[in-house]
C-alpha cells in the first residue's frame, strides 16, 4: 500500500523542511504553514517518493524526509510518483483530492545535495500537485489513484 511517510513545512524558501507529521492541506492553497504555500497557481504542494530518497542515501547523500523540501513524503511501493502523468489525481486519507500539475522542476542553484553527491532527484522525481479538496493529512494515511 502507498502511504504518507512525512508531512513536511518550513518557515522560510531555500531551506529544508521539517516532518511535523500532520497537517492541514487547504483547497487550492497548499499545506497550512509552509513557506510555499499559495492561493492558485499549479504548484501548491510538492511530493517525494521514498524511493528517491532512497536513492540519494545510497550514494552518500545524508537525506531524510523533507530533505528535498518536498510536502509530502510517499512510501512509494505500488507506483512511482514520478511516472504519473499531469491529470492524474489522487486520494490521500479521508477525502483529499489532489491532482498533478507538474513533474520534475527547474533547479536555479545547486542545492546543498547537489553539491554533496554530484546529483538531485527532485528535479527529475518529485512532483506536484494542486489541491481539489483539502483536509487533515497525517503520516499512514493512504494515497490511492482515482480510476
């Protein structure tokens, strides 16, 4: 089963986000009381699978949940984040609706895994999503895909 992993803010841009472990993820917003967060645009919520985290860590990367300023960490066992298509839409816990809107991003500066390990996933890997309805997420919640 895919599960949320880590529930992740940040105060300020450009720095790692912390694993709170619950959140509020609010309509066509973002995640309540991340740096990030917006009202519109595509890019309200950013996801990561363990998988790529997994594998930075192998090549030396000290990396964790929220490392890659991502919102929510996936245990990514049934699909691959990064290989949904823009459309897709997914339920996470008890009726939040997101849909992706992006996969991969442009990386401006290299960010401080770059710089450690020659490489980053998030730029390939990690994707983003708007919110359709929001709520309360929490690490175990699932993350199932809308037929």
């Amino acid at each position: 089963m895919t599960k949320i992993v880590g529930v992740c803010v940040s105060e300020k841009k450009g720095e790692k986000k912390n694993n709170i472990g619950v959140g509020v993820l609010k309509d066509d917003f973002g995640i309540v009381g991340d740096a990030h967060s917006c009202a519109g645009g595509h890019r309200q919520l950013s996801m990561l699978g363990t998988s790529s985290i997994d594998k930075m860590a192998k090549l030396g990367a000290d990396v964790r949940s929220g490392s890659f300023a991502e919102n929510l960490t996936v245990k990514d066992d049934d699909f691959k984040l990064y290989d949904l298509v823009i459309g897709t839409k997914m339920h996470i816990g008890d009726g939040i609706l997101v849909e992706v809107t992006q996969v991969g991003k442009e990386c401006h500066d290299r960010c401080a895994i770059f710089k450690q390990v020659g490489t980053c996933v998030m730029p390939v890997e990690g994707i983003f999503v708007r919110i359709l309805k929001g709520g309360m997420v929490k690490t175990g919640d699932d993350v199932t895909l809308v037929p």
